[in-house]
C-alpha cells in the first residue's frame, strides 16, 4: 500500500438525472476522472436506461446535465464497463477527491458493484472490493474551508470553489468539464497550502530567533 505522500491524487465527478436512487430514471448518468499524478484522464457515459432518464428523470438534474442539448441519449455507453475499470486502475490504493468526496464515493462504490466479479481485476491476495481506492478520502470543500479560512459550508459548490480561488470554470455542467475545473481548484489549494506551510516554517524561524537572542541578553 503506498504511503501518503507517495499515493495519486484522482479527482472524479459523477454526474446524476437525480438523487433519489431508490426511484424510476435516478441513476448516475456520466463519470469524469483525473489523475493528477500521471495527467491521465477520462470520462464516459455509464451505462443507464435513456427512456426511464428521459421521462422520469429529475428535471432540473437533467437541465444542469444539458441531457437533451448534448445528445447523451444517443451517445455510445460503457456497456462492457472497460472505461470504469480502467478508472479503477487509477483509483486503486489512491486518493479520491471530489468537490463532495463522500457522495462520489457512494455513487462509484454502486457502479462497481454491478461489474460482474469475472471482470474485476485481483488486487491484494486475490481481494476484489467495490472501493478500491484508499480509505482516507481528500473533500476538496473541506480541504478549501481550511486553507481559505473559510466558515465550513460556505463553498460547498465547484462554483462557489473555483470563484473564491480565481479559477476560471471549464465547460460547466459536464463532468469532463467539472472534474478539470475541480483538479484546477485541487491544484491551486495545493499551492497555497504549500506556500502557507513555508512561510509558517519561516515565522517559526523568525520568532525563535528573537527568542533565543532575548534569552541570550538576559543572561
């Protein structure tokens, strides 16, 4: 299992016709992923029933999807589930990151428990789980609120992110696009925690000096 520091960060987005899975034409509809370790990405169509998202599917969900207007319906869908196993590749003992890392996580936990065991890959010992990737999980909102200094819940929402960060937002409403203006938000976080850390290291310097000189005067 690789350590921290050597672990991938994948960010992935799952886009949805609606949230209550438990009824007709809610299901998730497109997946988008980013490796920021490698630059590999991709994203796909899951496989889904286009006539119950159509006709049962929750309007608004599909308006912000652009369902209609982009023509999903007649686009071809990972039948086979390569595009979600090859996205395990990348997730497997890695670091998942999302905007709403936990939702994410359930919605992907859900599509590889449809995958037909005989196409899962092995991983350790002969072990096949339907979250591959590791345990501790990066929520990118929450990362935000810690380095902005942000009340928690106040970007709870990519648009909300990528405003308080300056990044420009990428063909909004496609996961493609989301999960690239989501990894440009991860990236520019990551900068600024850095930065932080450096010139926190820098204050500690800077004040244990003139500690140590007090302390050598008084004496």
């Amino acid at each position: 299992m690789p350590t921290a520091r050597d672990r991938a960060i994948v960010v992935v987005d799952v886009k949805t016709s609606g949230d209550e899975f438990n009824r007709l034409g809610h299901a998730p509809v497109e997946i988008a992923w980013w490796n920021l370790a490698t630059g590999d990405s991709g994203d796909f169509l899951v496989k889904h029933n286009v006539q119950y998202v159509t006709d049962f599917g929750d309007p608004d969900a599909l308006r912000a999807l652009r369902y209609v207007e982009r023509g999903l319906g007649d686009q071809d869908q990972d039948l086979n589930h390569r595009e979600l196993i090859r996205l395990e590749s990348h997730l497997y003992a890695n670091t998942l990151a999302a905007v709403d890392v936990a939702r994410v996580a359930r919605l992907l936990a859900l599509q590889y428990k449809l995958v037909p065991p005989y196409l899962r890959p092995n991983w350790d010992d002969n072990v096949t789980t339907n979250e591959p990737w590791h345990p501790r999980l990066l929520d990118l909102a929450s990362f935000a609120s810690g380095t902005l200094g942000t009340a928690p819940g106040r970007l709870d929402s990519l648009a909300d992110l990528a405003a308080a960060l300056d990044v420009d937002p990428f063909r909004e409403g496609t996961a493609a696009g989301d999960v690239h203006t989501a990894g440009e938000c991860l990236l520019e976080l990551i900068a600024r925690s850095e930065d932080q850390h450096h010139r926190g290291i820098q204050l500690r310097r800077f004040f244990g000096g003139r500690r140590r000189a007090r302390q050598a005067v008084a004496r």
